[in-house]
C-alpha cells in the first residue's frame, strides 16, 4: 500500500493543494512502523518544492484530528 501512495504523491506533486490532500490521506493509510521512513521518503522526494506542507502536516506536535474529515489545509 506504501508504493500505491508513494505513486500518488509522485503524480499530485504538481498542485499544493491537492498535494497537501493526498499527504494528509496517505498518514491514514500508512503503519505507524512505516511512518519514518515514509516520512523521510517525503523529505527527499518534495522538500525542493513543498517544504512548507511537509512540515506542517509532519510537525512534531501534529495531533490525529478525531474528525478526519475536518483537516485543516496549509495556505
């Protein structure tokens, strides 16, 4: 499941917004166990162009929202 979402995000990479989304959708769908090096993944992948967005959605205070509908989006 981590590859299908890897590929996700190699093909939104092109939009913030819906980057941002898919990332965000991704941390569901990816074990905990592999949440590091998901993480670091991400790092190397973007971090050239949506730095901002991997930092918010990856902040260290970063809660799991109880309504994972209501996702606040980075501006």
């Amino acid at each position: 499941m981590i590859e299908y979402v890897k590929m996700i995000l190699l093909k939104v990479s092109f939009d913030k917004m819906i980057f941002q989304k898919e990332l965000i959708k991704a941390l569901n769908v990816v074990k905990r166990e592999e949440l590091g090096g998901f993480r670091q993944w991400c790092y190397e992948e973007f971090s050239g162009i949506h730095l901002q967005v991997l930092n918010f959605v990856f902040h260290e205070d970063w809660e799991w929202p109880s309504n994972k509908t209501n996702w606040r989006t980075f501006g």
